[in-house]
C-alpha cells in the first residue's frame, strides 16, 4: 500500500467510526473511546468482530453468570 493510499484509508475509518459514532449519539449512546479503538483494529485488520463479540459474551458471563 502506498503512503497516499495509506493515508486515504486512515481518513475512510475515521469518517466511519464518526459516522457510526454520530448515529448512535442520536440514541444516546454514543460510542466510548475504548470501542473506537476496537473498530479502528477491525477495520486494520488487528482484531476481527467476531472475536471482539465473542470477547463481549465471556465479560459478560462472568460477570452475570
């Protein structure tokens, strides 16, 4: 990937991160910075939302049981 494309993907998750962020600020439910952040490596790849949902579902279990 070149710097310029590099550069123009960095800009297409931010517009979509704040996209999704807008829309949920209009429930109320604005996203927090942690799970900015885990969309960001969804998106670079780091992570995928499966493991991030999977990682939800265990928090959760132990915590309610």
């Amino acid at each position: 990937m070149t710097r310029e494309d590099q550069v123009k993907f960095d800009k297409f998750v931010e517009d979509k991160i704040k996209e999704i962020d807008s829309t949920m600020a209009l429930e109320g439910m604005p996203l927090s910075s942690e799970f900015k952040e885990t969309l960001r490596k969804c998106f670079y790849g780091i992570t995928t939302t499966e493991i991030e949902r999977k990682k939800i579902i265990e928090k959760y279990k132990k915590k309610y049981g």
